[in-house]
C-alpha cells in the first residue's frame, strides 16, 4: 500500500475546504484516509493554513510521498525543501 500525502475537498459548492491527510493511493479523492494531517481555507482573507508538523513528519518518515498541491502549501509553510519536494514527485 502506496501512502500518499494530499489534499482532500470538503465544504460547500462554491465554498471549498480542504483537509490534508495520509491516504492510500488508490484510495478516492474524497474517500477513506489514514489520517488528517491539517487543513487549508482559501477562502478566507487572508487563506488559513494549519499542519501538524509532527503528524507529517511521521508520515514522511515511513515513506509517504506528498502530492504536488500538498507539496506547494506545504513549501509555503516552510515545512518542506525543494529538492525533497522534487524527490516525491511519483
């Protein structure tokens, strides 16, 4: 079982909400998860964004590679480098 780092859609139509969390990856966008490792709110001003560093080091730890949108919030954050960012890309 492949674990991958992503983003999963919650919220209304219209109103996006995301929550980042392990999941496998064969597993539906919005489907069964492993484990929620933060969210992102774009919507509001401006956009929210909060992880558990310790959750996701966990998950990196054991092998986990992060989605390119996870990878982005996740550089903004400073929680990850751009060349590990570049390692995971699968």
């Amino acid at each position: 079982m492949a674990v991958r780092i992503r983003l999963a859609r919650m919220g209304a139509k219209k109103k996006p909400f995301y929550r980042l969390v392990a999941a496998d990856s064969e597993a539906p966008r919005d489907g069964k998860f492993l484990d929620i490792l933060g969210y992102y709110d774009p919507m509001k001003d401006p956009a929210v964004i909060k992880f558990h560093q310790d959750k996701i080091s966990y998950w990196m730890g054991k092998g986990a590679l992060v989605s390119e949108s996870a990878g982005a919030l996740l550089k903004k954050e400073g929680m990850m480098t751009s060349d590990s960012a570049s390692s995971s890309a699968g």
